[in-house]
C-alpha cells in the first residue's frame, strides 16, 4: 500500500504477520459457515458483528505495519543530530518520518482497543460492568482476574508482561501527542529550557523506532494467539 513511496513492489506478508492474516481469515471463513448453516437470528447478528471486527482488525494490522515500515524507510535519510544542520531534503524526510511514527504509535493503540472489543464479547468477559469504557488491557487483567481461558491468557500476559517497557514509553508518547504537545517537539522544549535557546538536537529517532518496532510485534502477536484460539473456539462451538 504504502511501498510504492519507496518505489518498492507491495509487501507480501510472510512469518508470523503473515499466519496472523491467515489465521483471521480462517476465523471469517468459519463464521460465514456458521452463519450458512442458518442459526438463530441473535447468534447470526452476533457472528456478523464478529466478521466485520475481524476484518477491520486485518485492515487495522496492514495499516499499522505500512505505517511503521514508511516511518522506518524515511528514518533511512536522517544523518544530522541538529535540526539546523539539516539539508531541507533531510527536513522534508524527517517530516515524513514524523507523521508516520505518530500514525504508527496512535495506531498500535486504537488496534489493542478493538481487539479488546472482540476478546470482550468472543469470550463473554463483560467487562463493561468493571469499567463502561474499557482497553484492551482492562480485558486482559478481567481475564487473569477471573481466571477464563487459561491458555489464552497466559499467553496473552506474558506477552504484555515482556513489552511492557516499549509499550509503556509509546503510551506516553500516545497520551503526550494527544492531550498536551506534539511528541517530535517536547524534546525540544526540554531542551530550550536546558540550553537557555541553545542549538535544538533531534530526539533519538532510531530508540523509538526500535519501541515503535516491538510495539508492532506485540500487536501481531497478540492478534496471532487471539485468533488461534479463536478458531479453535468456532470449530468447538460448531462439533
């Protein structure tokens, strides 16, 4: 999608993105057979719901690796550590760098937020009764808590538990950009304030393209045992 930027051929998925697109497209097939095999007008509005979660999930996974992969690229041209050192090609680079690693951070987010939507209502946690607007990880500590799933949840935990740092400094990056100032410019304000309006240096571009990077894993993964699991769920419900 975002490859002819680059002037590169279209990704094709391979690995574990790859079998996490496989494995959601298996889990629409099974509904549509469900829903084929004529069920209950509530069961068929339910299975409904699920194929279009389903699928925004995957458009959700290709758009946030697209958006990681430009934001990667356009780092590729960044040499200078001062901004007034900067070639107006290598500003114009790093805009685009900008604007792609904030799409990419926001995203990682917004996709855990819908896939806690999915787990909430697949699994039956109600977790709307703890907390009417809940994350993705208000599912999962519901999920320890209540101790549903077992599998999955170990899973799903462990996962959280090893990116928690990564994770953890994107979401400030997240709420930053969000709610108070434009991520790219709170170092530069850190800095003015240091340097008394000193020479203003880049902030470390390739460390948040590495959290950037393991933040994108934990999504794929997270979406990778999700729907394993899901699929062994439809095809229980359907013996």
């Amino acid at each position: 999608m975002l490859r002819f930027l680059f002037d590169e051929p279209e990704r094709q998925a391979s690995g574990r993105l790859g079998e996490t697109f496989e494995l959601m497209d298996q889990f629409v097939l099974l509904i549509r057979k469900r829903m084929a095999a004529g069920n209950a007008a509530a069961d068929h509005n339910k299975l409904c719901s699920y194929e279009v979660w389903t699928l925004g999930l995957s458009a959700s996974l290709n758009e946030l690796e697209q958006s990681c992969y430009a934001a990667r690229r356009y780092r590729e041209s960044i040499t200078s550590e001062l901004v007034s050192q900067m070639t107006a090609e290598e500003k114009l680079a790093y805009s685009r760098h900008v604007y792609f690693d904030k799409n990419s951070f926001i995203r990682v987010f917004a996709l855990l937020d819908k896939l806690g939507i999915l787990l909430n209502d697949l699994l039956g946690m109600r977790t709307e009764r703890i907390k009417p607007h809940f994350s993705y990880f208000t599912v999962l500590r519901n999920m320890r808590e209540s101790k549903a799933h077992p599998s999955l949840t170990f899973k799903l935990n462990a996962l959280k538990e090893k990116t928690k740092e990564p994770i953890n400094r994107l979401r400030k990056r997240r709420n930053t950009e969000i709610h108070y100032m434009n991520t790219e410019m709170q170092d530069d304000l850190a800095q003015c304030r240091i340097t008394d309006g000193g020479l203003i240096k880049l902030e470390n571009v390739q460390v948040q393209l590495n959290d950037l990077a393991q933040g994108l894993d934990m999504v794929t993964e997270s979406l990778r045992l999700t729907f394993q699991y899901a699929c062994s769920l439809m095809r229980s419900r359907q013996a």
